[in-house]
C-alpha cells in the first residue's frame, strides 16, 4: 500500500507543472540571472600577488626605506599566504612602460622626489597599489618628522612599517577567497529548499476531506489517512530533494559556483533544507482553512521574507538581521539552510554546521507534530 | 382540428396511464422516453425480486441529530436501507441529503443518533465496513496529474492492495462506464459526462456492496445523464445496493426501488413511487393549448366538469388537475369541442414527487420555494 501510494504520488506531483516551476525551474532561473548579474563582480573577489614595476632610478636606489617596505610586502609568510606585491625592476622608463603595455604588470612605480605610479586600467589590483604608495607617502614623512626630532628612534621605525604592511596583507588568511557572491547562492538554496512548502502543503490537502473531493475521496477508504499521507509526504521530499540536488548541480557545474568538495556534507544539508520546506508546507496546509489561493500566498510571502532576512536580495541583510536580532539565526529555517553551506565552505570545523542541521531537523519534527496534532482527528464537524 | 396524439404508456404492464405526445415532438425525446420506461421496468422487477428475499438492512440510521450552530441540518433522520434496493433520497437543496450521507459515511461529526452499516456500527475507523462501501460524490473526485486509467488504478488500490486483480477490476470498471477510450487522457481533457463517468468509475471499480451517490448527475447532458442512470441500475442488478440522493425528481422516479422524500433535514414521506403518489389528491395534469380563444373565459366552464380538483392558466394554456382515480381528459377534449374552441398541444400526465412533495410540505421540491 505504501508503494502504491508512493508511487502514484511521485507521478501526479512531477507532472503538476506548477509545482515544478517554483521548486525547481524558478530557482535555476533566479540563480542564471544571479550569474549574469555577478559574472563582472566574481574576478574581483578572488585575490592574486600583483605583479608591480618599479624603475631602478637614482632615487630609488638610494631610499633603503622604501625597497625595505617593497621587500616586506613582496615576501611571503606562513600566516598571510601568497604575497601582496611580486615586484620586477626596470632599468628604465621605457622599459617599464612597455612591460605595463603588454600587460606583464598591473602598474609600475618611479621614484623621484617622490613616488609616482602609473598605471593603464583601473581595478582592484590598482586600487590596492594606490593605497600603498598613498600609505607609504604618508608613513614616510610621519616618519621623517619624528626622525628629525629624535634620530635614535629610524631603525625601530622601519620595523614597524613593514609589520604593518605585512599586517595589510593578511586578508588572505583563509582557506577560502572571501566571496559575498555565495550568500546571494546560499540565500537562493534556502529560498529554493522553502519552496518546497508548495509539495507539503498539496500532500496535506489532497488528504483532507474539509479541503478537497479527493480528500473526502481518501477519507472513505478502507487504510488510516496518516499512512497515506506518510507516504505522501515521502514521496513530496524525495521530489524536492532531487529537485534542490540538480539545483545544486547547475550552480556547481554551469555557473562555476564552488561549494567546496565536503559532499557527503552539502548532501546532508540539503535534505535536512527540503525535509524543512515540506514539514513548514504541510503544517501551513494543515492550520490554514482557507482556500489553496491563500495558502499559497502565505508560503510564498513566508519564503520570501526568510529568504530576504538570509540575504537572498541583499547580501549584508543576513549579517544586519542577525546582529539586530541575534535569534534570528536559530528560528529563521532560510537563514538555518544558507548558514549551514556557508559553514561548510568557510569553516574548518563543523560545530556550526551541525547545530544548524540540528535546528533543521527539529523544525520538520516540531511541524509534523503540529500537523499530526491537526490531522489525527477522523471526521470533522462541517467540510 | 385535434393534432395527432400518440399513446405512451407508463406502465407496460396495466397500460392504465398514457400520456400523448404530439408528432412534432423530436425523436430525441421520444426515445428518452423509451429508456426511462425500459429502466422503469427493470426496477420493478428488480424490487419485486429483493421483496421476495426479504433483504437484510444494509443500512440503519436512527434519530440522527446534526446542527451546525443553531441550524439543525438533519432532524430525528431515520433511514432503512435494505439490500438490494436502490433507494432514493430526494430533497431540495439543503434539504440535509449530503448531510445525511456524510454522517452515515462518518465523514462528519453528528450530535445524536446511531448509524449501522452492514449491521455493524459506523465509525471513522470501521476499515472493514468501507472497503465494502463505494461513494460517488457530488463533486468530482478525481487526481488531475493522473491518467484516466492511472486514476481509477490508484482509488481502487486503495481497496484492492493485489495488483493483478486490480487490474481486471480496473479494467471492468473502465468497460462499465465506456472509457475505454479515454484511458490515457488526462482529466482537464474530458468533458463533463465523461469526467462525472471517471468518478463513478473511481466510486465502484473495487465492487461495492454499498454504492453511495450524491447528485452524481449534476450539470450532466441527457445523454450521459442517461448513461449514468442505466449504469447505477446494472450496478444494483449485479448485487450492489444503492443510495441515490438527488434533488432530480425525475431520475428518482426512474430507477429508484424506493423513496425517501427530504425537507428540513428529515424524511416526510417514504415509500415506493407509486406509495407516494398515492398519498395525494390529484390524480392527472392536463395541460391544453387554446389556439384561438381566451383560456380564462373557459375556467368556470372546466371547473364545472365531474372529478376537476383545480384549474389554472398560464399565458393560452389551461392547466387542468383532476381527481385522484379519475381520467378527464377526453372528457374535457369532448366538451370543449362542443363549443367549438380550437386546441393546440395537448399533454397529460401522471402526478409527479414533486406534486407530492408539494402537497406535503406547500413548496416546490426543485428550488424550495414556498408555494
């Protein structure tokens, strides 16, 4: 019996085109737009040593304070990674600025009396050398200043320019590139495993009888609803599982968005995500005696703004939401499924992880207790 | 000039009641007329058949109590059914029928009364009382992501857990309401008589004992009305029992063995058709067509006939009723000849439920409305 209903069910909710769409088309379509939108800003994101000039002036030779700090942050360390800068000398001016047109460096730096970069393009690489040399200009003649009161104090000085400078680069400390882009994806995958609200809330009411003829149908068989409605509800998040698990796969393999290789794990998080839209879908299905129309209004409506608070349209909403109101992150179901994949990717350890897979898991029980509280009773008082 | 008449007999056996048709009436009607007097026949023999057996109760309800807030739904209902019957019951709308049903089919809650079905008390939980019990529902109950064939499958595996004689019944329910085919349609792509036929096909593929149908033929053609009607009285010759609820006297009068006539949530009058119109005063209803003359000018004159229990007009036609026992019509034809007035359509017929249930609660049984 289980069998047949499990399978009839796979059958009539494949073909519900509508189902389809919310829970698995509009998130492929919503995640191709989120790459169309964000393929200029994801070179930006990931960071690379820049290759700078420098041009072997007179000047140059002669401002050990400068080639210091250069070498300082040309060096890599064990704590920062690859270093900032990879820095090539030019014997001339010429040279230089041919190797900045063929695009062998971002930019190149000539000493005079002071320093002046020069660059072709603008970008990050170039912003970050701006930074420097405005950052060393400054430094430089603080430091003159306070050389020129108390000579004794130069050596101690250098040192601690080049710590900061080291200390600049350590941005690149992580296992992972920083990258705000996989919170718009992670947000998209709760949004998307919420959707599945949509097949709980349809198993719900194809079994009640005050909801629909095919529930009053199912009620007068011979077999207690709650095993039909058991396997149902299988059947429902083996559909939305498959459905968030060739999400997942267009994300990783057709946008190149990387999840980083902990499968077994991003697998769990998954189902845990689906078994949570589809227990939130049949318990709304279950509590609310209106009509479909308004049912789907409020999942839709519900999803969206969990989603939002996840950072689904704006990335910085999740980390404000949970800051403001720090509950947030334990009873938001969207914020619990993207957190989890963010763990994964940023984490080395898997405490996060587990305790929002958890919370996960005790959401879909606590809303199957509530649907079960509802859909025990046997008949009803007006259908 | 008298249009030509032609006699059609109500009951084949006695060819007591005739009603004329006119020639200009179409075939379609004539032969309508001949179906309903084919199941008219066959339900008689049938009831004279279940009589003879003594049928057992198949269905028991007594003083059944139903309210939804200060409206009482069904009052002190009480409701035989034996087996082998197909017993109507007939009411307007909000009479209480579907009430009546749900309750008796534990779908609904009720305030008092008990309910036995097979001789075993109805509960929500009485798994081996439903599997015996086939339900048609007013509305159509069917999966729309589901193939015709795929559906009747599914509804019947919920009785039937063996696949392979599920699959004969499957395919003898698809024969019995002629989709075959239809059976790899989806069910947005048929039309209404067909769709109303996959949901009797989903009510009765597993072979009920007990067949339940509310209103099954509500917003159906004729054509698949009559299909449905002939189908309910080939499901009761082959052993199901049946409860009919309709608010259609016409199709009760048709196929029902016996009558239960609704108002106000309980039973007025029960008994076979003939038992019921038995129970009141008017015996014919001629309607007469004036060609040329005033209608009313001529009431006092039909009024002053033997055994006229009431005369009418509506707009050039006289609605004449006579008494019970007594047939008036080639009387009132002979008289009006004699002063010359030229008639037009000419009807005559029995007395219908909806006379009966007229005289009995002053309303009319299609909309309620008091009379």
């Amino acid at each position: 019996m289980f069998w047949h209903n499990f399978s009839y069910s796979l059958k009539s909710n494949v073909r519900d085109k509508q189902l389809i769409f919310w829970t698995l088309a509009f998130p492929v379509i919503l995640g191709s737009l989120f790459g169309l939108a964000f393929s200029n800003l994801s070179g930006t994101d990931v960071f690379d040593t820049i290759q700078i000039g420098v041009v072997n002036t007179q000047a140059y030779q002669a401002d050990t304070a400068f080639q210091t700090t250069l070498a300082a942050v040309s060096k890599s360390d064990n704590t920062a990674g690859d270093p900032l800068f990879a820095v090539t000398q030019y014997a001339s001016l010429e040279e230089a600025t041919k190797a900045l047109t063929d695009g062998n460096i971002s930019g190149y730096i000539m000493e005079d009396s002071t320093l002046h970069l020069y660059i072709r393009s603008s970008g990050l690489n170039q912003t970050i050398m701006k930074e420097f040399t405005d950052w060393y200009l400054q430094a430089s003649s603080a430091v003159s200043s306070i050389v020129a009161q108390n000579p004794s104090s130069a050596s101690e000085i250098s040192g601690i320019l080049s710590k900061n400078i080291t200390y600049i680069s350590e941005t690149k400390s992580n296992t992972n590139a920083p990258n705000d882009m996989l919170t718009y994806y992670y947000a998209l995958i709760a949004m998307a495993c919420m959707y599945g609200s949509f097949l709980g809330m349809k198993q719900v009411m194809t079994v009640q009888a005050n909801q629909t003829p095919t529930g009053a149908r199912i009620h007068l068989a011979p077999l207690n609803k709650l095993k039909i409605f058991a396997s149902s509800l299988c059947a429902a998040t083996l559909i939305q599982y498959i459905s968030i698990l060739i999400l997942i796969g267009y994300l990783a393999f057709v946008l190149k968005i990387d999840f980083g290789n902990q499968l077994g794990y991003i697998l769990l998080a998954s189902f845990a995500g689906c078994c949570t839209g589809v227990s939130f879908g049949a318990m709304v299905g279950a509590l609310s005696k209106k009509g479909e129309g308004v049912k789907t209004g409020i999942i839709i409506s519900l999803s969206m703004l969990m989603s939002f608070l996840a950072g689904l349209m704006v990335a910085q909403v999740k980390y404000e939401a949970v800051k403001s109101l720090p509950i947030l992150a334990y009873i938001n179901p969207a914020n619990l499924i993207a957190d989890s994949f963010y763990a994964l990717y940023y984490y080395n350890t898997y405490g996060r992880f587990f305790t929002n897979v958890g919370f996960l898991f005790g959401f879909s029980l606590l809303f199957y207790f509530i649907v079960f509280l509802v859909m025990r009773r046997q008949n009803y008082a007006s259908l | 000039m008298l249009p030509e008449l032609v006699p059609f007999y109500h009951d084949r056996d006695s060819k007591k009641h005739m009603t004329f048709v006119t020639i200009s009436q179409d075939i379609c009607h004539w032969d309508m007329m001949l179906r309903f007097d084919t199941l008219k026949t066959t339900k008689r023999v049938l009831y004279r058949r279940r009589k003879r057996q003594g049928g057992n109760m198949i269905v028991k309800v007594s003083n059944l109590v139903k309210r939804y807030g200060d409206l009482i739904a069904l009052d002190h209902f009480k409701l035989d059914v034996a087996e082998g019957e197909i017993f109507g019951l007939l009411g307007p709308n909000g009479s209480g029928k579907t009430t009546a049903i749900n309750c008796i089919l534990s779908l609904l809650t009720f305030d008092k009364g008990e309910i036995e079905v097979f001789d075993k008390k109805m509960t929500p939980s009485s798994y081996d009382l439903k599997k015996d019990i086939g339900v048609i529902m007013q509305n159509v109950a069917v999966i729309e992501e589901l193939t015709v064939y795929e559906n009747i499958d599914f509804f019947c595996g919920l009785y039937v857990p063996d696949k392979e004689i599920r699959k004969n019944l499957v395919k003898e329910a698809i024969d019995f309401v002629g989709l075959g085919d239809f059976t790899k349609f989806y069910p947005k792509k048929l039309s209404g008589g067909l769709l109303r036929r996959l949901n009797i096909a989903c009510g009765i593929a597993h072979k009920p004992r007990l067949i339940i149908l509310d209103e099954p033929t509500v917003a159906v053609d004729p054509q698949s009305r009559n299909n449905i009607l002939e189908g309910i009285v080939r499901l009761n010759r082959e052993g199901a029992t049946v409860i009919y609820t309709s608010h259609y006297m016409e199709e009760v009068e048709q196929i029902c063995t016996r009558i239960g006539i609704m108002d106000k949530g309980r039973i007025v009058a029960m008994g076979t058709n003939e038992e019921l119109k038995g129970m009141i005063r008017v015996g014919e209803k001629i309607s007469i067509e004036f060609l040329a003359a005033d209608p009313k000018d001529y009431v006092e004159f039909v009024e002053s006939m033997p055994y006229i229990a009431a005369v009418e007009v509506q707009d050039r036609t006289m609605l004449i009723k006579t008494e019970r026992g007594h047939n008036g019509l080639s009387t009132i034809l002979t008289e009006l000849q004699t002063k010359s007035i030229k008639v037009g359509r000419v009807y005559c017929e029995l007395p219908t439920l909806n006379d009966v249930f007229l005289e009995i609660t002053g309303k009319e049984l299609r909309d309620g409305k008091e009379k």
